[in-house]
C-alpha cells in the first residue's frame, strides 16, 4: 500500500525557517517529487519540484532564493527548506510524487507564518 506522509510544519514568526519532509512507502521507483500549498480561499499551486535523480529543480517565484527542494533518492524522501518566511506563505503544504502510472499526494502539513 503507497503511503505518502508530510512532516515539519507548524507555526513560525516571520524571517523564520522551517524545514517539511515527505516520505513515500510502498513504491518502487518514484519519478518526480514535488511540493504544492494552498492558501485558505484559494487554488493549490506549484512551490517546488525535483527530478527523479534529484538534480534538476524548479521553483516557483514568490520563493526562489528562499526556499530550497532535495531529495534522498534511496529513501523516497523529499525535503523543503523554507527559509525568511513571511506571512503570505501560510498554507498548507502538498507532497505530490509521481510513480507510474500516477501521481500521489500527501496529507498536507500546515505551516503558519505570524508574528
């Protein structure tokens, strides 16, 4: 059975970091891994994604030079580092991985970012 479970959210003061992990079970091979947040009232969207080899990356961006995407390829785990957060980047944050034939998402971990 594919599990795909999020971690490392919570609630953090503006200029803070914080650092969301995803792991996936019960899949062979994964292909590209990635990190979605939606915002309360509005639509899910793309943050971050890697390559299966963990090399090729893109970001959206609202957060390129502050949030930084890896992967640990032999353990099917992405990781996000959010750093100078700021407060429009409360959501809560989507895990997506694609294994084929199809993509799988997280539960999602909330982040927070108030003073």
């Amino acid at each position: 059975q594919v599990q795909v479970v999020e971690s490392g959210g919570g609630l953090v003061q503006p200029g803070g970091s914080l650092r969301l992990s995803c792991k996936a079970s019960g899949i062979n091979t994964v292909n590209k891994m990635s990190w979605y947040r939606q915002a309360p009232g509005k639509q899910r969207e793309l943050v971050a994604e890697v390559g299966s080899g963990g090399d090729m990356k893109d970001y959206a961006n609202s957060v390129k030079g502050r949030f930084t995407i890896s992967r640990d390829v032999g353990k099917n785990t992405v990781y996000l580092e959010m750093t100078n957060l700021k407060p429009e980047n409360t959501a809560v944050y989507y895990c997506n991985l694609f294994a084929r034939p199809q993509p799988y998402w997280g539960q999602g971990t909330e982040v927070t970012v108030t003073s």
